[in-house]
C-alpha cells in the first residue's frame, strides 16, 4: 500500500520519469546513439520548479504576482504583437529613407570605426527591427548610428527620433498601461480571491489585537482592567 502511495501524484510520477531518462542517458552515453531525445526529456526537469512555486503559494505577494501572469498572459501577447507591428512600421520607412543616408556616410569615410554593423543596421526589414531592439528597447549605443546621421542629414531625426519616441514613451507605456489595468479589472471580477484577502487581513488584525491586549495584561489573567487599560 505504501509503494502504491509513493506514485500517487502526477508530479512524484513525473519525477521518476525524468530520474529514469537520467540514468538511461549514463547507461548509453558510451555508445554511438543518438540521445537528443533523452536530453529533451532532461530539459523538462524545468517543471519540477513548480514545485517549489506551491510550496510559496501562501504568500501573498507571491500568489498575486502568479495570478497576474496568469491573468495578464492574452495581454501581454497581444501587447508584444502590437509592439512589433509598430517597429515593423518604422522599419520599413528606416529602410526607405535612413539606408540610403548610410551609404552615403559610408562614402565619406564615416563608418570606418563601426564597420558592417552600421552598415547593415537598416540594410533590411529584419535588421532595422533588430537595431531598433537593441538600440530602443534594450537602450545598447542608440546614438552609433544616429548621431552621425542627424548630424549630417537633420531631416532624418523626424524617423531616427520619431521612432524612439513612439516606442518608448508610447506603446511600451501603453503596453504597461493596460496590463495594469487588465490585473485590476480581472481583481475586481475575482470575488473569492477578494475575500480569500479580506479574511487573511482580519486575521492579521486580530493577531495584531492580541498582541497588544498581551502586553497591555500585566498579571496574565485573560482580563483587562480599568487599571491595566488606562
């Protein structure tokens, strides 16, 4: 009965598989066989950190951040192709109106420091929204390529600059915008979860009372007196 108990959750189930694909691996590692299957299998050992997210599932904070992903995931989605269809549009006009003014540079001698990354960085769709990504959102050397492009061609800054501004103080703060307000519309819909925190508050508050009323009886007798209250 004991051994039928020790399999008795999916996840202990899930365990033993991934300690069996384990040991098959150390068994035929010697020999001329393809293992890419077994490593996928050791890959999923990702799952188990599950786990260690229930046993924190009592904390709040920790619950609320989990009920969030999970509430917001269709958002964020949607959020992300949003923000790609609008580095896409820039793209296209950066590689319209900005790739040419490069190559221009190019024949002065401009890029000789910075080599093919500047040369490329609007060459294509593809590498403007890779430059864009990496110079706008993730903030790495935007002023590489555009500073001796503005500097040369002022003109350019109403895509250079236009770009950047839209991104930035535009859809990612419109993307943050309404994930926030996603969480607060679903919070507001989730009246278990509402009073599932009501109910933990009024504990807490109770326990705070005790406390207080303990250190409050001197003589440890259960009661409170006039004398001891005041």
């Amino acid at each position: 009965e004991k051994r039928s108990k020790i399999f008795a959750s999916r996840l202990q189930r899930f365990d033993f598989l991934i300690i069996l694909a384990g040991v098959a691996e150390l068994a035929v590692e010697s020999l001329p066989v393809n293992l890419g299957s077994m490593r996928i299998l050791r890959l999923l050992r990702a799952v188990r950190m599950t786990r260690l997210i229930r046993k924190f599932a009592g904390v709040k904070e920790l619950r609320r951040l989990l009920q969030m992903a999970a509430n917001c995931g269709r958002t964020l989605f949607w959020s992300f192709i949003f923000l790609f269809l609008v580095m896409t549009m820039w793209a296209v006009v950066s590689v319209q109106l900005i790739h040419p003014l490069i190559q221009d540079l190019d024949e002065k001698g401009t890029w000789d420091t910075c080599g093919a990354d500047c040369l490329t960085a609007y060459s294509s769709v593809m590498m403007a929204n890779l430059t864009m990504v990496k110079t706008i959102i993730a903030g790495d050397s935007w002023g590489q390529v555009a500073l001796p492009v503005l500097k040369e061609y002022p003109a350019a800054s109403m895509v250079m600059i236009g770009s950047m501004l839209s991104i930035v103080y535009g859809v990612l703060n419109l993307v943050v915008a309404v994930i926030v307000d996603t969480f607060a519309e679903h919070r507001q819909k989730d009246e278990a979860n509402l009073a599932e925190e009501m109910e933990e508050d009024l504990q807490e508050d109770l326990k705070f009372f005790e406390r207080v009323f303990e250190s409050i009886d001197e003589d440890g007798s259960g009661d409170i007196t006039f004398e001891e209250l005041v």
